[in-house]
C-alpha cells in the first residue's frame, strides 16, 4: 500500500512514476511512503525501515520531468534484490 505526504499534483506524478515501473514488470516494492525532503544536497532519497520504504525527493525540482525522473530513481532503490536494493548496480540501476 502506498502512502503520499505530497500535494495533489505530485500525487499524479508519483502514480504516473509507479505506472511506467510497473508497465516494465520492475518489481517495486509495495509497502511505499513519498514525502519531500528538505535537503539541497541531493534530489530526492530512499530509506528503509522496518516493513516499508520511504522515497523523499525536493519539491522545488526544476519541473515535473525531473520529479519524475528522481521518483522512478528512488523507486528502483526498493527492489529487494542483492544486486540493486539501494545500490547504483544491477539489473535495474
């Protein structure tokens, strides 16, 4: 189940980002919650803990193509695979 902690229009952009992930059989997590993060340092983040993966990106990217490019990142962290699962390797990266 996903939880969203982003406006309505990054709502969209989130569903959209699954969309095009799921469409390509990635095998995402489904236990995701999307929030903003406060950072400059970096577009957007992924953590885990416990059951459930958290995707945070900076809601003051340049437009809505590079949040759906730093979501779909983030996204493809929560692969649970040995080769991929927050790394920049693997099958996915």
């Amino acid at each position: 189940m996903y939880r969203y902690e982003v406006s309505r229009h990054d709502i969209k952009l989130v569903k959209k980002s699954i969309k095009i992930l799921e469409d390509l059989k990635a095998p995402i997590s489904k236990k995701i919650t999307f929030g903003y993060t406060g950072s400059n340092s970096y577009y957007g983040v992924c953590k885990h803990r416990g059951n459930r993966d958290y995707v945070f990106y900076r809601p003051d990217l340049i437009n809505d193509y590079y949040k759906i490019n730093t979501i779909i990142h983030e996204i493809l962290h929560t692969i649970p695979d040995e080769n991929c699962y927050y790394d920049h390797r693997g099958e996915w990266a």
